[in-house]
C-alpha cells in the first residue's frame, strides 16, 4: 500500500526523536562514565597524597625520636666525663695535700724502709725521690733515720734525692720500686670510684628511658 506524505513525514519525525534520544542517552552514559573516572582518579590520588603524608608523618617522629635519644645519649655521656673530672680534681687536691705533708711522707718512707728492712732486703741502699721543696724539709729527719746518736747504724739506708717532679714520694731499692705520687694515688682511686659513678649514671639514664 502506498505511504502517504502525512505518514512519511511522521516517520521521518519519529526516527528522529529516537536517533536524537539514541545520542542523547550515549552522550550521558559517556559523561557519566568520563565522571566516575574523574571521581575515582580523584580518590586515588587523595589516598596517595594521605598516604604520603602518613609516611613523611612516621619519618619525622622516627627522625625526631632518634635525635631525642642521641642527645640523652650525649647529655650522659657528657654528665659523665663532668663527674669523673670533678672526683679527679677532688682527689687529686686530697692526695697533693697529704702527699706534700711532711710529717705524712716520713712516716711512709719510715715504714717502707722497716718493711723492706724485715723483709732482709739486704743492705742495699734505697733511693728516694721527692719534690725539691719536700726534699728541705726532710733533709734533718733523714739525716736523723742515716745516723741516730748512740744507736748502731740501720740496716741499709736511703739517700734521699729532690728529682720527683710532684706531691708524693718515689721508692727504689735493688730491682722494687714503690711509687705513691699524686698521680698514681688518684689513678689508683679512680679505678674504684669511677665504675660507680658509670653505674649510678647508666642507672638514671635507664629510668629515663622508661
């Protein structure tokens, strides 16, 4: 059967409304996908951008903490060296003031010869060294131990020379030497003071880490 104008026409009208909703639904499925992509990209890279920013964020209290415990670290260490130099000079103030009493060295040298004396060291004669100032003022009390009026002669002897260079007193006969200087003195008493004080120190620096 023939078409009429009439109906061609509104075919034509109809094919087009449906290709131009065809298009139109393709256009916004497009957009809507084109945004879905935009929102997801956008997600991921917030996530990413956080996630940086946690990383930076636990790098920096890392950092902060190790430079925290490096500068306890070196706080004791220096709090420790500080200690031990002042019982170094408290020691060595102690020792210079008896090593310089004279009344202090003769009785130790006095013992020291007897010592050896019992000990038959023979009669070699000891040599002992002091300060040069020391050395006056022993220099009567040691002729006195040499030569006592009215007793015999003390088996062996010392000669009693002004070479030592500081406070205390340096002891040689044969192939003994005994020295009990200002330096040795303190030495010798630092050994047994300063582990202490590196334990009381490692102590509070425990607590402090608790």
């Amino acid at each position: 059967m023939a078409e009429t104008i009439e109906e061609f026409v509104a075919r034509i009208q109809t094919d087009g409304v449906e290709a131009g909703q065809k298009q139109a639904d393709q256009l916004l499925a497009t957009a809507r996908a084109q945004a879905e992509q935009v929102l997801a990209d956008a997600r991921a890279q917030g996530d990413r951008i956080l996630a940086d920013a946690r990383a930076a964020a636990a790098a920096e209290k890392d950092r902060s903490q190790t430079e925290l415990r490096l500068a306890a670290r070196d706080t004791v260490l220096k709090l420790r060296r500080t200690l031990v130099h002042a019982v170094e000079r408290v020691l060595a103030q102690a020792a210079e003031a008896k090593l310089t009493d004279k009344d202090f060295v003769a009785d130790a040298i006095q013992r020291l010869v007897e010592a050896y004396s019992a000990a038959d060291a023979g009669a070699a004669t000891a040599r002992v060294a002091v300060a040069p100032e020391l050395q006056k003022q022993l220099a009567d009390w040691a002729l006195q131990q040499v030569a006592r009026p009215g007793e015999p002669p003390a088996k062996g002897g010392f000669d009693l020379v002004g070479t030592l260079r500081e406070a205390g007193f340096e002891y040689r006969i044969g192939g003994s030497a005994v020295e009990v200087t200002q330096n040795s003195v303190v030495e010798a008493l630092k050994e047994l003071v300063s582990p202490r004080i590196r334990e009381i120190l490692d102590q509070a620096s425990g607590e402090s880490k608790e």
